[in-house]
C-alpha cells in the first residue's frame, strides 16, 4: 500500500528542519530534499558524471563543489536552469524510491521549493511551516556567516509566504516548541483518522 505523503516546506528560518525532527520522533519517516542533492553530489552520486561534463570545475574530490556551481551560477545566467534539468529528476527518482521503500502509513516529504517546483502535485496534502516576518529575519541573520544581502537573495529565490499560506493544505505556525509539537500530533492524527484522505 502506497503511504499518505504530506510534503512539507516553509522559507529559510521558518522552521522546518525542527518540525520535520517531530515527524521523526513520532516514528514518521522523513524525506529530505536537500540530503537527497547531497548524496548525488557526493562521489559515486549519480549527478556527478553529468553535472562535471556540463561544467568540469564543479569537480572536486570526485564529487560536485557547491561553491563552484555557485560561482558558475553567479556569471552565467543560464546556469541553474542547466544544472536543474540534470538534478531535478535524479531527485524525483531519489523521493520516488524512498516512498516506494517505506513501511508506514505517512511519509513526509521535506522539499523546501515544494510549491516553486509544482512537487504539490504529486502528494496527497502540504504542510506549511511560517512564523512572522520578524521573527524569520532574527533566526536567519542569527546563522553562523549569515549577511542581510544573503538573506535577500535566498528570499528572492523563494516564492513570498503569504503566496505559500494560499496554496497551503496545512499551516503550522512556528512561535514556540510545544505549539509546533502539538500541532504537529493534531495533524498526524487528523491524517490517521481518515478525514484528509
């Protein structure tokens, strides 16, 4: 039987990586989009041959250098849509084989551009993670290295939260850590009790 598959996003600091590690706690295998890119880019990654014949730097250590696709990124505005044709469907492959692999009843799908990619599409319901404007730009600005031009530029790439509130099945507000945990039970148990199938 095929599991539930909620997919869950939210902007930078928003979040998201906490609530997923409550999904985890409750037994609730997690799906991680980023650790998926990850392990492509590491050697013996299935994105590594064809990401260093489209641009040879990005080769490192027989894996992919982040650092240098983002330079290329940044020169050429061709770039990422080049390097997305080839990693977007090896990650696809990667969420599909994790989904079909699972032995529960929920999955969780932690895709950050979730609404950007149209994944939506492919899920049974998503769940979004947000908190105030103010309260996101004191989280992220409090990384290790974080500059406000970065935090602009990852906010630019994303689509604006009040968009993602819309198109949202689920929003959990991200204020404290025992509101997030409980509204993290209410959802599971909503989904188990067969109202959002």
């Amino acid at each position: 039987m095929t599991p539930y598959r909620l997919g869950l996003t939210g902007s930078i600091g928003m979040g998201k990586s906490t609530t997923a590690a409550m999904f985890v706690d409750l037994g609730i295998p997690v799906w991680d989009a980023d650790a998926a890119v990850h392990r492509l880019y590491a050697p013996g990654g299935a994105a590594v041959a064809p990401l260093s014949r489209l641009h040879p730097p990005a080769l490192a250590a027989g894996g992919i250098d982040r650092t240098a696709l983002k330079a290329w990124i940044a020169i050429d505005p061709t770039a990422l849509g080049q390097i997305e044709t080839i990693v977007h469907p090896l990650v696809a492959a990667d969420r599909k084989e994790f989904i079909e692999k699972a032995r529960a009843d929920i999955v969780v799908l932690d895709i950050p551009l979730l609404f950007e990619t149209g994944a939506e599409a492919t899920l049974d319901a998503t769940l979004l993670v947000t908190a105030p404007p103010e309260l996101q730009r004191a989280r992220v600005l409090a990384r290790p290295g974080m500059t406000e031009q970065q935090f602009g530029l990852i906010l630019s790439r994303q689509m604006p939260d009040p968009e993602k509130r819309r198109r949202a099945t689920h929003i959990i507000e991200t204020l404290s850590i025992p509101s997030v945990r409980a509204g993290v039970e209410a959802l599971v148990n909503y989904i188990r009790s067969g109202r959002d199938a």
